[in-house]
C-alpha cells in the first residue's frame, strides 16, 4: 500500500500564500480535494506530483520525496489540468509511447490494457487532435495509468465532460480505487465528490478546512444557518412576525430597508415565509439567498 | 532512436514552423547560383552571402527556430508534462532534445553552405563551411535550448543575441566578440580552408574552447533546470 503524506507543508509565491501549513495522509481508495477555485488545489497537487518544491514541510509518496526525485514515477500518474497531449499522435501511438518511456516489459501490451480500461480500443488509431475534449481526457487518463502506478492524482477530471463522459470516468475512478490503488482527485464542484468518493479533503483559501467522511461533511454543510435579504411593503411588522417562526435564528432591519434573515433550516423557512406573509397581509417585493456561493458554503466549514 | 527523440522529431516535423526551415537555405543556394551563373567575381559576393547570410542569419536563425522547438513548444503547449512524468533521468531527456536539435540544425544548415562554398571558392571551403555549421549547430543549439527553460520568450531572447550581440555588438564592440558563436564559426571555417573570403577575429584556441563551453556549459544547465521544472499553480 502506497500513501502520499504531505507534513506542514506550505507554499508562497512571493508574499502570496498559495497552501498554508498542510498535513494530510491519502491511503487506498477514492479521495477527492475540494474546493473553490484558487483555493490551492492545483498548487497541492503539483507539489504531490513532484512539479513544484513546497516553500516549507515535506511531500511524500512511498516514503520517498516527490520533489527533483524522478524515481518516483514508477509508482505515481498524473493527469494534469491543462489538456495539452501531443495531438500529431493517436492514441495508441501516445500511450504506447508512454509505456516505453516507462520501460515496461511488454509496452504494446499495457497500451492496449490502458486504452481497454478507458474504453478508447475503438478510436485508437486516430490522431488525437480529431478526438473530443472527453477522449482526449481518458485518453490521458489511460497513458497515467499505463503502468499501472499505485498513486493517481488527477486535476479537475470532469471539467468539459458531458454527463455520459462523467459517469464513464466515476466508474473508472470508481473501480480503481476499489483495486486498491490511491485517487486523488480535484473539484471545485460538490455534486461530483458526492459521486465519487467517501472521503474528502475541503480546501479554502489555501489552507485544509475540513477532512474525512464525506456525509458528516455535508451534514455539516446542510446544517449552516442560511442567510436571505428579504423586502417587503412593511418590513418591521414582517420581521416580529417571522422572529416567531422556528426555523428563524435572527432577523435584522437593514438602515437601507428590507431585512436580513438568518435562517436555519431552508426549505422550513422558504415555505413558512409566503404563508406568514399573506397571514399578516404584507406583500413581498424580493427574497434573495444571500450566501448561496460555494464560497461561503466553504467558508462556513471554516469556521465550524 | 529513443521514444523522447521520436515524439520530438514528430512534434518539429508536425508543426508549421518546420516550413520556416526552408526559405532561407532556398535562398543561400539560389543567391550563390545566380552569382556563379551571372559570372560575378567571388570576391565580390562570397563574404556577403557565406558569412552575412550563411554563418550570420542562415545557421543561428534556423538554430534558434529548431532549438526553442524542441523543448520550448511543449513547455508552452504543456505537453512536456506527459514526458516528464516518467522515471527518465532529466540528462536522457535534454541530451535526446539536444540531439534532435543538432542533427536538424546540421543536416538543414550545412548543406545549403557546403553548396555556397563549393561555388564560391572550392570543395575544401564546401567541407569548412558544413565542419563549421555542424560546430555552431552544437553550440547555438545548446544555448537555445536552455534559453527555453530560462525564460518564456526564449525566441526573443535568442534574437536578441542574434542580432543585438553578434550582429550589432560584434562588429563595433571587439570584446563581445569572444561570446559570439558566428565568430567562433568563422575562425573554424578559416582554419580549415583559408581564403580571403573569411576573417576570423579570435584565435583558434578561444574558437574551440568557446564553443565546447557554450555546448557542454548549457546542456547541464538546462539538465539541471528541467530537474526543477515548476508548474505554477492556479493561484499563481
């Protein structure tokens, strides 16, 4: 079993912290890193992958540092954000390519295992340059994967995929981590580590603000008090009308007008609010999530 | 040949900027014909062509064009990721590039000036001329390619030292002189098959050393800068 440890490991780019004094341990299974864009992800997985030396801490997979240690490919892939793969090549020739590079045994045979496990067989022999933005990627999904390396990191995989293409590389993903591989994947989208993994690690703004199960994670997401900006024909009466509403935590006027609703169960309070409206007889002119953004979803788990 | 030197080849040879490698070579030879058939005395056109177009722009331009696009055009393209991720040491990657890079270079430049020579002068001149490319294809490639892992404009920059330094600088500036491939080219070349037709301005000696420095010195240094190549990451 290989594990990537990462040990207070920070990086900055000038007076820009980019990662800031993270410690996890991924074993087997499907792992997917979380987070806004710009929240480091990429930097994370870079310094994983040995292509950007962490300012402080350590980085290791097997025990061995990722950093100008090359030796560390034969049991690492990467599948890197950025989709450049070198489109003169078909599939086969790119991945064959790749398998030699590795020095495997039989290269022409792990090719075609490779390009087998991404269900690519078909349009093998194509230039790459013809193929669609989703074969492309499982195309370089099979050559990370051609020697079967017991650590795979990939960046934003789902990014242009359509929901077929999706639910192909899940299962992928999937299957891989159920043979006891180590995945690492980023997401900038939740819906998507739901899918995927059980167990996640939220990055914000550079630093690891929650870790583990990925339902407690969400139970904590649900959970947060939601936050509206409410108008109406008379706010004051609407806001003594609503503080005795159960679902509501708090309720502030706003100098400018409207009021600022802090609720704690959504849907409780998206239904109640109409009915205690029409009761009182005063009309609403706007009801706005405020706090809807993944961003303030992430920020919660910050502070919680 | 080695996968990385296969998958480099393909990469120069399928770009656009391989059609770049033609015109001017055409144009080398077609001047020295036309000059050769119109009777014009040698002494008259074999300076201008062999050295201001041949050794001047002919060698460094296509030099520069083939050394930045070995490694550069990946780097750009970020397709040099795929063969970084591989358990190659760093040294096999540069020195199979590099070796693309010469041997393009040397085949693309030396013909084209073994031809201008032999009309110019004698077959002799032809043999220095393509010793002479062959030299500088080392030496000029060596740079470039490190260039390419320097900077993001190694191109610019490698025009730069084309134009400003060797063509400009060295003509005025006798001291630059001893960092100019072309100067080391054209004593090489002068060594080998004098004539009147070229004047080297530094000694052998420097020549030599010069451009094994330039060849040796720039291979490890781009060996040990692609052992750090960084990604930057999205927060960059």
């Amino acid at each position: 079993m290989t594990t990537v440890e990462l040990a207070n490991v920070s990086r900055w780019y000038g007076n820009v912290v980019a990662v800031n004094d993270i410690t996890m341990t991924l074993d087997t299974g499907v792992t997917g890193l979380l987070g806004p864009n710009g929240a480091g992800k990429t930097t994370m997985l870079h310094m994983m992958a040995g292509f950007l030396n962490p300012s402080r801490g350590t980085v290791t997979v097997g025990g061995a540092p990722t950093w100008r240690n090359p030796d560390v490919y034969r049991r690492l892939g990467l599948v890197s954000e950025r989709e450049a793969v070198h489109g003169f090549l078909s599939a086969y020739e790119f991945v064959l390519a790749c398998a030699k590079m590795h020095k495997l045994r039989d290269p022409a045979s792990a090719a075609r295992r490779a390009l087998e496990l991404v269900e690519m067989t078909e349009a093998q022999d194509r230039r790459i340059d013809t193929y669609s933005k989703g074969m492309r990627q499982r195309t370089r999904v099979a050559a990370a994967f051609v020697h079967d390396p017991e650590v795979l990191l990939l960046d934003e995989p789902f990014n242009g995929m359509d929901p077929r293409q999706r639910m192909h590389m899940m299962d992928l993903l999937h299957s891989l981590g159920d043979r006891g591989h180590t995945i690492l994947f980023s997401s900038h989208i939740l819906e998507e580590v739901e899918q995927v993994s059980g167990t996640v690690q939220v990055m914000v703004a550079g630093r690891l603000a929650a870790s583990g199960d990925y339902r407690r994670i969400r139970r904590l997401m649900t959970n947060r008090p939601h936050v509206f900006a409410v108008q109406s024909s008379d706010d004051r009466r609407l806001a003594v009308a609503l503080i005795g509403e159960r679902s509501v935590r708090g309720v502030e006027l706003e100098p400018a007008g409207g009021l600022t609703v802090r609720a704690s169960d959504y849907g409780s309070f998206t239904r109640a609010l109409p009915r205690i409206a029409l009761g009182e007889g005063i009309r609403l002119r706007k009801l706005l999530p405020s706090d809807e953004s993944l961003e303030s979803v992430f920020s919660y788990l910050l502070e919680a | 040949m080695s996968t990385v030197a296969y998958i480099t080849t393909r990469g120069l040879f399928g770009r656009r900027r391989v059609l770049l490698l033609l015109p001017l070579p055409a144009l080398l030879i077609a001047l020295a014909l036309i000059c050769r058939a119109y009777d014009v005395n040698p002494a008259d056109w074999g300076t201008p062509v062999l050295v201001g177009l041949g050794l001047a722009v002919v060698l460094p331009v296509i030099a520069l064009i083939v050394g930045t696009g070995v490694l550069g055009s990946e780097v750009d393209d970020g397709t040099l990721v795929h063969i970084l991720t591989k358990p190659l040491p760093r040294r096999d990657i540069v020195l199979a590039k590099l070796g693309v890079a010469v041997g393009v270079t040397a085949v693309t430049t030396a013909v084209p000036l073994f031809v201008a020579g032999v009309l110019a002068d004698s077959v002799r001149l032809g043999l220095a001329l393509a010793i002479g490319a062959a030299v500088g294809a080392c030496a000029y490639s060596a740079l470039f390619l490190l260039l390419s892992l320097l900077t993001r404009r190694p191109v610019l920059l490698g025009l730069v030292y084309i134009l400003v330094w060797e063509g400009l600088l060295g003509r005025f500036v006798s001291g630059t002189r001893v960092l100019s491939i072309e100067q080391y080219v054209i004593t090489i070349v002068d060594r080998i098959a004098p004539t009147d037709l070229l004047n080297g301005r530094v000694s052998l000696p420097v020549a030599i050393t010069m451009s094994a420095v330039f060849a040796i010195g720039g291979t490890v240094a781009a060996v040990d800068r692609l052992r750090s190549f960084s990604m930057a990451g999205e927060t960059s």
